[in-house]
C-alpha cells in the first residue's frame, strides 16, 4: 500500500470541482498490473471528463487523464515485469478506470504497450494519444497510397494536438502540408511545424450547396468535422482519401455521393481507444524509429498536477496549441 498524489473530479450539485488529493494504491481498481505513472497529457477526452460531459464519466469522484505513461511496479501478465517502461493510452483509462493524472495506475496488462527502444516516456506523452491518433490517420493516408508527388495534404484543426502532430509528420516524411486553422497568431507555430501554405479556417467552414468544388487537395486529415469535412471531402482530387478523427466542430456532417461516384473518394474512420494494442504498439514503434520526430519540444507545453485546471479549461475552450505534457513529479 502506497500514498500518492491524484487529481480528482466530482460533481458539486450542478457544477463540477476539482482538487488534489491523497490515495493509496489499495483504493485504485483490482486489475493485474500496477504502475507508477511519470507522465501523461491533456486530451479534450479529458477535458470532457473534467466537466460531466455526459456519455464519457458514468461515476464521480474520478481521476481523468487517458494517458499515461511509467513504470511498471507489479503484473501478474507474464509479458510484464517490474521495471519495465510501458505506456497506457485509450481502452477505458481516464474514462471510468481511474487515469494518468494520479502518481499510480492499476490496469490490465493487455491494455499496456512496452515503451519502444528511441522513444523517451516524456517524449511518449508529449505525442500521446493525439500523436497516436495523428499517427494512424498518416498510416491510413499510405495504406490508400499517397505519395508526396501527388500534392497538399490539408490538415485542419492544425494547432491542436492531433493537428500539430500531423502537420509535423507529414512535414517529415515529405508531403505537402496545408494547415488550416482559426488562430492567426499560430501561422508561423505552423509553418515551424513543416506547413507548405496556412490557411485561415473561414476558408473551409463556409457551407456550400455544390455537390462539387474545384479539387485542392490530394489527400486529407480531418479533426473538425461538421462544414469543414464537407468541404474537404468536395475540394479531394480524384482517388484522394480524408482521415477523420474529431469532431471539434460537429460530429454531423452534410455530403452526396458525387465526391464518391465520380471521384472515389474515400473517407477513412480513425479510432485510438478500442484499437487492438498490436495495431498501437505497431505505430508507437513507427514513431520511435522512421517517424520520430526531433522537433517534439516545440509542441509542448509543461505542467504538474496544478497546472491541470487551467490546461482543461483552456483545451475545453479550444485554445489549446500544440501539446500539453502533465509531469507528475512537477509539482
């Protein structure tokens, strides 16, 4: 039985309150593998846990914070031993089971990867899952065959976390990058990034009853939805793709077939959560070898356990840029 620091959410009658708090490792959930967690990162899942959001937290008090990444203290999985350096990211931590912003997690073992040989733990949560997510969008984009040569991957959303990332990989392997994006102060955060041309949002989010635009780009990632998708999916080149994986604007949107039938376009859903753990591990191992990206510090921004309320509000209020790394001995 260990003490530990937490950060803790529970409803106050119709509002939500917050605090840090003492737990002991005796109090976290019966599961086989117990860990000591350095490091996590600030999701807008999080964000939504930290204020009821109906759907994500069915019962408070909770510890949000589906990242996490540490040491492994105890397991009783015979794939893990004490010692070893893994990271935990989606399945049901920091929705329900208590997450990475307590000191200690007690998980399944079949929900934890062991920390690739050229990636750090605190270069793991500064990609975390909107890395991973901007990881698996990329992945999709090649497994449907884009190449640099075929032109602009616009990617909007850009300055937030799975946007900043992809802007960034893409930059290093080579395409050409439109990001698109809300905030005029970020348009050289952007192009620091690898951006080719930074577009402002207005561009993207204005609906038209065309069932075609003139084709702009070759391929896509999408972390809007809502108008914006909209008008990615009618301004793809012909046999161009969109990953989607947000919903920051909508999770509806409007489209006909014509982008289909008479371009083939092809719109490539994007999970992180539910996603076998072999198809994760297989990307964290990309992004620690011939994805690894060396510019990872001009993303973050860091924080401990206090820094926490602040970093939610801001990620709920979309003003977020780049990545925000919670580092659990900070404080």
């Amino acid at each position: 039985m260990t003490a530990f620091n937490a950060y803790q959410v529970e409803r106050a009658g119709d509002a939500m309150a917050s605090r840090i708090l003492t737990r002991e490792t005796s109090e976290l959930p019966e599961h086989d593998t117990l860990i000591e967690v350095l490091y996590s990162s600030v999701n807008y899942k999080d964000a939504l846990s930290a204020n009821g959001a109906p759907g994500v937290t069915k019962h408070y008090p909770h510890t949000p914070g589906i990242d996490a990444a540490g040491i492994v203290v105890s397991s009783d999985d015979p794939q893990l031993n004490a010692g070893d350096e893994v990271i935990v990211i989606g399945f049901d931590l920091g929705m329900n089971t208590p997450g990475g912003y307590g000191q200690f997690v007690r998980v399944p073992g079949e929900w934890v990867t062991p920390l690739p040989a050229g990636l750090s733990l605190r270069e793991s949560m500064i990609l975390g899952t909107a890395g991973l997510t901007a990881a698996l969008c990329i992945e999709k984009l090649l497994w449907m065959n884009a190449t640099p040569e075929q032109g602009p991957v616009v990617v909007t959303g850009a300055t937030g976390g799975v946007g900043s990332v992809a802007v960034a990989l893409l930059a290093n392997l080579g395409f050409e990058v439109t990001a698109s994006t809300g905030k005029e102060s970020q348009f050289d955060f952007l192009r620091a990034l690898g951006a080719t041309e930074v577009i402002h949002r207005d561009e993207l989010s204005e609906a038209s009853n065309r069932p075609l635009l003139a084709p702009r780009f070759a391929h896509g990632v999408d972390t809007v939805g809502g108008v914006t998708l909209s008008n990615v999916v009618k301004q793809l080149e012909p046999q161009g793709s969109v990953a989607i994986c947000g919903l920051v604007s909508s999770p509806e949107f409007e489209v006909n077939v014509f982008p289909f039938i008479l371009r083939g376009i092809n719109i490539l859903g994007v999970d992180s959560v539910e996603l076998p753990l072999s198809d994760k591990t297989r990307n964290w191992v990309k992004l620690a070898e011939e994805w690894h990206l060396s510019n990872l510090d001009d993303l973050v921004t860091e924080i401990g356990l206090s820094g926490l309320d602040e970093a939610i509000e801001r990620i709920y209020a979309g003003g977020v840029v780049g990545r925000t790394l919670v580092n659990l001995k900070l404080d």
